[in-house]
C-alpha cells in the first residue's frame, strides 16, 4: 500500500504494472519504480484506491506467476528484505 493524500482521485494516479516491472505515479510525480523480484501474472494483477483508517491508499494485489508458490525476499528488486 502506498500512502497518498485524501484528496486524490484515481485518474490523478498512474499504476504500471508489467511482467517484470511496476511503476506508481501520482500527480506525475513516480513514487515507486522497479524491477519486480519475480515475473508476474499482470492482467490478473490490479490496483485500487481506499480509504483506511481516514487516509488514502493505492492497493496493489499482484499475482504471482503460476507455480511460483514461495515466498519472496522483497517486491521491488533492491528494496529491503521482508521479514517472513
């Protein structure tokens, strides 16, 4: 999930999702870029925008590529390891 502010609408934000690559632009400014730690299934993969708790948030529900069921060490190649 990535933070945004309350005000955004979702044609204000731009969501790549690739193969291999995921790119997140808001107001056409990239808050997030990279190579993805795996290939993807990326039309089953989608985001949306929700509000949580008062504030709002780009979800993105990403699917793995069939028959990689493990765990990986992070998203975004690069970006610190997650704590499984």
């Amino acid at each position: 999930m990535i933070n945004v502010d309350k005000n955004l609408k979702g044609k204000q934000i731009k969501v790549d999702i690739g193969v291999t690559t995921l790119k997140v632009s808001v107001l056409g400014e990239v808050v997030m870029e990279g190579d993805l730690y795996e290939k993807i299934n990326s039309d089953e993969s989608i985001w949306t925008l929700e509000s949580y708790d008062g504030k709002k948030v780009v979800d993105i529900n990403i699917v793995k590529w069939p028959k990689i069921m493990h765990w990986w060490d992070c998203i975004i190649q690069g970006h610190p390891k997650i704590d499984t």
